[in-house]
C-alpha cells in the first residue's frame, strides 16, 4: 500500500467493501463498487481487485451473470461483526457517499424509459414514473422514426416530473372543448 490514508491492509479494505455492500440498496456494477471503496487514499486499485475477488470466492459476496455485486448472508454476518473496526473517519465518508449513490439507485428504478421498433417500422416509446407507493405515470406512444424515439426518451429521463405536471396541466385546463 501506497496511499496516506487510513486502510492500511487488503483485509482493511475488504472490511470496507463488506461495509458497502450491505449498505447499497441493490446489486451494483464493479465500477460502482470501486467508487465506493476508493474513499480512502490508503485503498489502490490492485489490491481493490484482488480483495473484492477473494470475496466472491470466499462466498461473502456473490457475483450474478450481470456482473453485479451483492452481499450474501455469510458476508452480513461477518460486516456487522467487523464494521467497528473501520477508522470512524473512513465510515463517515463512505456513508455519505453510499446514501449518494442509494438515491441514484433509487431513481434509476423509478423512472424508466425505453423504445423498440413494431413490425410496421415505427417506434413504440415507454415512458413509466413511479415513486415509493407505486406507479404514477405510464404512458407508451407511437413515433415514425427511430431519432425520435431516442430524443423522447432521453428527455423524459432528464426530467420526469416536468413531464408529468404538463401532462396534467394539459388534461386538467377547462378549455379543451372545441
């Protein structure tokens, strides 16, 4: 190790990816994982991959044909028992930084926006938003060409909600009658 900071050893940091994984909400990507865990100048990137290796093989975390990363119960019980022996420095920054990354999760799962291409050559689009409770919009349409379709979806992923209050705003005005 390299680095100046407060993990100082693979089994340091292998504490410290058990810490994060059975804070993040959801499975995530080795990208993410790394994010994480480079919180500490004390953490490089080799060892970073050896040790979040050694943990898929020792059963702690589990590896999905995705190539998402997820805690399994053997590695809960072994973070809970050794999570106090992070640098309470170190915690806090990875705290703030997993509740970042959770509300991104979250998010990402909340809006949802895709198009595929029918059989006639036109674009079906699929635009859904759903918050804690449920779905609060889904709205699928027909577009006749594919750049369409993608501008639709990206902007509706920019800003959902601006979407919805329009749509609302426009079923709900008194002078739609003719």
């Amino acid at each position: 190790m390299s680095g100046l900071g407060f993990i100082h050893d693979k089994l340091e940091i292998k504490f410290l990816i058990l810490y994060i994984a059975a804070r993040v909400i959801e499975p995530v990507p080795f990208d993410t994982v790394l994010d994480l865990t480079m919180c500490d100048d004390g953490v490089d990137y080799f060892d970073f991959s050896e040790c979040l290796s050694d943990l898929v093989k020792t059963e702690h975390l589990s590896l999905n044909e995705g190539g998402l990363y997820a805690i399994t119960d053997k590695g809960r019980r072994n973070s809970e028992i050794c999570e106090s022996s992070l640098p309470y420095s170190v915690r806090l920054r990875c705290d703030k930084n997993i509740e970042d990354c959770n509300r991104k999760l979250r998010r990402k799962s909340q809006v949802k926006a895709s198009y595929s291409r029918r059989s006639n050559g036109t674009y079906s689009v699929s635009l859904s938003l759903d918050d804690d409770v449920g779905s609060v919009l889904n709205l699928q349409l027909m577009v006749i060409r594919e750049d369409m379709a993608a501008m639709l979806v990206e902007r509706f992923r920019q800003s959902p909600e601006k979407i919805y209050n329009e749509i609302m705003t426009a079923l709900i005005k008194e002078d739609l009658n003719p």
